[in-house]
C-alpha cells in the first residue's frame, strides 16, 4: 500500500526539514519543494538516512507557474497529498522606512499570494475525497509585528488571515485547513527547537474535523 503523500513548499534545513521529519515518522512520503535544491543536499540526505521517502521537486514559490510546475511533478510522483504544508516565507530585516514599496510586494507574493497558489492547486483534490489539510506556518509578527522586519511582518500577518478565511471558506468541505503560529525564534536544542514545531505540524493534522482549530500558537510549552 502506498504511503500518503505530505508535500511541503518551501523545504530547508531549519522549520521546513524539522517538518519534515515529523511527517517522516508519522509514515509520509515527502513531496519537498524548494527554490534551491543544491543548498538542502544535508538535510534531505539525513531524512533518506532516516529512512523516509523523500524526492525533491524545484519551485520558485513568488512565480506561480513554477510553483504549480512542482506541486504537479510531486503530484506525478507521490499522488495526490494527503497534507500540503506551506512554509515558504522571505525575511527580511529592515524598518518600514528602509523598504520600497517594490520590495514590499515582491516578498509578498512568496509570503502569501503563493500561499494561496499552493492552496489553491492542491484543494480541489482535498474537496474531491473530503479530507487531507493544508497547513501553514506561521509567525509571531502576524500577533505582535516588530518595526525591524516590516515586510516579514507584514507578510505573516496577511498569511494568518488568509489562513482563517481559507479555514471559514472550506468549513464543512472536510479540509482541515490551518497555521501553526510560532511565538519565538526557531533554534535547534531550544523550545523552539524544529523537530518540536513539526511535532505541533503533525499533532494540528491528526485532530479530526469536529475537534479541529485552524490556528495553534506554539509557544515552546
């Protein structure tokens, strides 16, 4: 019987690996799409060491047309996903002032508009056979935003209402749909640690419709 499928957009060896891994275990073939394929040949070879199924797929997550190249070469390879986990995200460090407004829309498109790309090529499946989620991460700014990472800020906090009205939008489709929202800085050996951030992935798809929220703040409690 074949493994269900979770596809990940924007796969690295921080967040998006440590998500990763928890699918792995959970018994997932990965679907790993990144913009850089030759930066995550590390982290992608210890996921094979770990004996998980994991192919990477190439995708510019700010170009649509390149996104929905790799989560259709994934589909090919995997089948339909069972969990697409939005990850991508652009950061930034500059004040409001220090950005043009060029810059600010450019990171807009991986931050949320691909978002919406990524859910969007991947619902009607979902919506086909009534189950699967579509998560995505999260961040602190969206809650409490910092004039240091304007952009990024900006960014996750457009992704966290997309996220809810994606989630009201799809209530009763039976797509779970939902974001993981981290309140600290992802660090390897702390509470933020990215295998405990994936844990939380995992746990938030395992809830069943009626007990379902479409967001978690994960707290590194």
């Amino acid at each position: 019987m074949a493994k269900p499928a979770c596809v990940i957009v924007g796969y690295g060896p921080g967040t998006g690996h440590g998500i990763a891994s928890a699918f792995g275990r959970t018994g997932f073939a990965l679907g790993l799409l990144t913009r850089s394929p030759d930066k995550v040949a590390e982290p992608l070879s210890a996921l094979r060491e770990a004996g998980h199924h994991a192919l990477l797929f190439a995708a510019d997550a700010a170009n649509a047309d390149s996104l929905r190249s790799g989560l259709d070469a994934a589909r090919a390879q995997l089948g339909d996903p069972e969990v697409m986990v939005y990850n991508a995200a652009v950061f930034r460090l500059a004040t409001p002032t220090a950005i043009t407004a060029d810059q600010l829309v450019a990171d807009f498109r991986t931050n949320v508009a691909g978002a919406l790309t990524a859910a969007n090529h991947v619902l009607p499946a979902l919506r086909a056979r009534r189950g699967g989620a579509i998560l995505f991460t999260g961040g602190g700014w969206a809650l409490h935003p910092s004039a240091s990472v304007a952009s990024t800020a900006i960014g996750k906090a457009g992704l966290r209402h997309l996220v809810l009205m994606l989630a009201e939008e799809l209530q009763g489709s039976g797509v779970r749909v939902g974001t993981v929202t981290i309140l600290g800085q992802v660090a390897t050996g702390t509470a933020f640690d990215p295998q405990r951030i994936g844990e939380a992935f995992v746990a938030m798809y395992r809830r069943p419709v009626e007990q379902f929220q479409s967001e978690v703040l994960f707290r590194g409690e």
